[in-house]
C-alpha cells in the first residue's frame, strides 16, 4: 500500500475514564505509525489516570483500577509520546474525540501539541455515503473486519488499519488518497489572519471576539474547546452565505479563557449584549420573557426584563412570549372558571353585565356578581400557585464553583436572585462583587444559563 497523505500516519486510539477531556483521563493508549504505507511499529500501553474508573467504563473496556494501578502516569510518557506523534498526521476513528484528550493531556503535562489530522469517520462518510452508520462496529460489520480486542486502544487502532486497506482495496488508492488529503488538509485561514493568532488560542472553555477593519465586534461565539471552534469557522466545507461573509471580514481575533461552560455561558450573553456585534442578531433579539402580578383584583402581564430583583419573587409564571403566557392563563381559566374580564384580559360586556364566558357556563360569575371579589381573587391566587416562579430558592447569594483542571484554577461565579454579579477569581474579589448586588437588575439570559446550570446534579455551590 502506497503513502495516503505526504507525510507518515500515526493511527491512534486512546481508552478514557469518560467523554470530557477537560475532566476525565486517559486509562489506556495506542499509535501504530505508518511509514510509506506500511506499519513501521506498534506501541501501546495502559496509563494510570490517578482517579477512579467508573464502573460502566470498566466494564466497558476491561480496564480495571487494578490493572492501571501500576501503569505510568500520562506525564512519566508524555515526552516519548510528544516525540512518536511529532511530523505525523494524527489519524483516529473521530479524531476530535482522541486529538482533544491528548491535547488536554500534553497541556497538563507543560507540552504544546498540534498535529494534522485525519478523521476515519468522516473519511468513511465521504466514501461510503450511502450508508447511514459509521461508527467503528459499522465500519467492521460492512468490512467484514476482525478486532483482536474490541474497546482495548490496540485492537481498535489496528482495526481503522483495516479498515483504510479495505477502502484502498475497494476504491483505488488514489480515490482513498484524494479523499484523505482533502479532510487532512489544514484549514485555509483568512489573509489578514497570522497562524501564529490561532495557534495561540487555547483548546480550553473560554468565549472569543471576531473584529472586522477598523475593530469593530463581527461575533461573539463561546466553545469549550475555542481553537477547534474558531477553526471551524474558516473550515473548507461548504457554509452558509451568512458564515462565508463573517469568515471574509474577519480581520483580529481576541479570546478570553473561563474555567468552564457556564462562565463562557455567562460571558458570551454579556459581550453580546455590550458589544451588539453585527453577526449575532440570533442572540441579540429581545427576549419577550413575561410572568403574571396580581395586584388586587387584577391580574397584570410584565416583562420580566423590566423587573427589579426584589420583584422576581412576586412573579408568576416565566414564559417566552406574551401569547404563550395568555394561553396558559385560558388554560387555568377554564379548569378554575376564572373571570378572564375581572382580570382585565378581555373587554367588558356592552351591558357591563356578565361575560360571555359566564354565558357558557366557563366563568364562575364574578363578573356578574355571583361571585364576591375577594372569593375570585383567592382562587385566582391558588391557580396562579400551580405556575412555575422565578423564586430565589437560597437564603442568600451563592457562589457556583467552577475548576479548571488544565491551569488548576478556580473561578467561583457569584450569584444572588438569578443575578450574576460576576466572577472572582480569589476570595478577596467576592466581597466587591457582592456589593454590586444592589445595582443587579434580572436578565432573562442569565436566569435561563442559571437555572439549568443548577439543576445539573454535579453543580458546585457555596454559600456566600
């Protein structure tokens, strides 16, 4: 089998203790390196990732604890690894998946590491595109291909072998070979764009900042891994007009690192917000988030945008628009036979008399006088009870801890009544920050980053 690309292959499969680089580890790590078509050398070996192994990985794979107790730790290999990987193009079966863990890996371990790379699935997709699977066992069930250890980074690794002689065998080398220069080829970047600008944005959570001429803010975008997603956005595969200008008028580009998601999160809704960049109109519409007031016998419609913070907690309802939160009220009005007129959501009868919807027997006749007020405004009450609020649900201000295991740094995000007042980055910031709290006004994007971000089970919280 004659060379794919212009330069030696490393076919690489790693074993991990999960799927998030930036918190789990590699248990286990293989690279056959092709030189002029043909293997030159196998190396594998497992790796202590000096944390436990869940128990669905372990039986998984076959990795026990046990089993990499004794192993070298990624840093006792990184040096001869680093030197293996150097000037080949890095070849794996979803290549970003393997490419980030090692990338992670270096870091940690006080090494740069970039590589060309060479992804078999989409290499598969683009020769097989008929076929809707191709996932390794796919891969192996259409090929008709052996694995010697399934789930194990050597058996794996020589299985993508297999499977590039089999597409060579089936299509040509040369067909294989065009396919596989065209998605190893390095993304073209924009004339006015230094290498050296990419090149020195980190593969970690962070938000980053596309300025046109003159400085002015293009896009604001946010990733937890920012040099894949920025590269993305001058990738040679075919985009929308809209992605095509952005990529054309980009002339610098900025970043700025988070300890994790929800601070890029965070960040990426504040800058938009500042700086009304020309391509994110998506994310600078706004928001129509609305709730209920009652204030005596009426019923009011806010934005909650428009509310101070010690007004969320007498908010009933967060819906996304004001239609959406008028359906839920005629939902409740008909299951409570409400007064929709006594409210003030529908006009008054000519005759000022009953309303229709008492007229067919959907209204309990506080419009007509056969129900007293303060009877009505309490069954109202009890109903708009049943609705979703935007209630504080902590005595007082948190804070949401995040690491970052790449830097061994902490960020703790302080927040109090869905206001987030900023980030600290050292316990002397948080008392400055907490004082801001009387200035906060709600924002419907933090509230909606906030409130999912906490209902995760694995979210870090102190109280502050």
């Amino acid at each position: 089998m004659i060379p794919l690309l212009d330069a030696p292959l490393a076919i690489v499969d790693l074993e991990t203790t999960g799927a998030h680089p930036a918190h789990d580890r590699v248990t286990e790590i293989a690279v056959l390196e092709v030189d002029g078509g043909e293997v030159a050398a196998e190396w594998s070996t497992l790796v202590n990732p000096q944390t436990a192994i869940p128990a669905a990985i372990q039986a998984l794979t076959g990795i026990t604890n046990a089993m990499v107790a004794g192993a070298p730790s990624f840093v006792q290999l990184a040096g001869e690894l680093h030197e293996r990987l150097a000037g080949r193009v890095f070849v794996a079966h979803n290549a970003r998946f393997d490419y980030g863990f090692l990338r992670h890996e270096f870091a940690r371990a006080g090494l740069r590491f970039q590589a060309r790379t060479l992804c078999t699935v989409r290499l598969s997709r683009r020769l097989y595109p008929q076929h809707a699977r191709h996932n390794l066992d796919s891969v192996m069930a259409r090929h008709g291909l052996a694995c010697d250890a399934r789930h194990r980074a050597l058996g794996d690794a020589q299985v993508v072998w297999r499977f590039l002689q089999a597409a060579a065998a089936e299509h040509g080398i040369e067909r294989v070979a065009t396919a596989a220069r065209q998605l190893a080829r390095q993304t073209t970047l924009p004339p006015h764009i230094d290498r050296a600008v990419i090149d020195a944005i980190p593969e970690a959570p962070g938000v980053y900042l596309f300025h046109g001429e003159g400085g002015g803010p293009l896009y604001v975008g946010k990733s937890v891994a920012l040099r894949s997603r920025v590269l993305q956005h001058f990738a040679d595969d075919v985009r929308s007009s809209k992605a095509m200008q952005l990529a054309r008028e980009v002339r610098a580009i900025e970043w700025q690192r988070t300890a994790g998601e929800l601070g890029a999160l965070l960040r990426e809704a504040e800058l938009v917000k500042t700086l009304r960049p020309m391509f994110n109109r998506q994310l600078r519409r706004p928001h129509e988030l609305c709730g209920f007031a009652l204030e005596g016998e009426s019923l009011r419609l806010v934005a909650a945008g428009d509310l101070a913070i010690e007004q969320i907690c007498d908010l009933h309802g967060l819906f996304r628009s004001r239609r959406a939160a008028l359906e839920a009220l005629r939902g409740l009005a008909d299951e409570h036979a409400l007064c929709l007129q006594t409210l003030g959501f529908e006009p008054a009868a000519r005759s000022r008399g009953a309303c229709f919807r008492h007229q067919i027997r959907r209204c309990a006749g506080a419009c007509a006088g056969t129900e007293s007020a303060p009877a009505h405004r309490a069954r109202v009450a009890a109903a708009l009870a049943k609705l979703k609020t935007l209630a504080w649900p902590y005595r007082g201000p948190i804070g949401i801890v995040e690491q970052d295991a790449q830097r061994d740094a902490t960020e703790v995000h302080v927040v109090h009544r869905w206001s987030w007042l900023g980030c600290a980055r050292s316990e002397s910031e948080i008392p400055e920050l907490l004082g801001a709290a009387r200035r906060a006004v709600f924002d419907p994007d933090q509230y909606r980053i906030l409130a999912r971000h906490l209902a995760k089970a694995r979210a870090r919280i102190v109280h502050l």
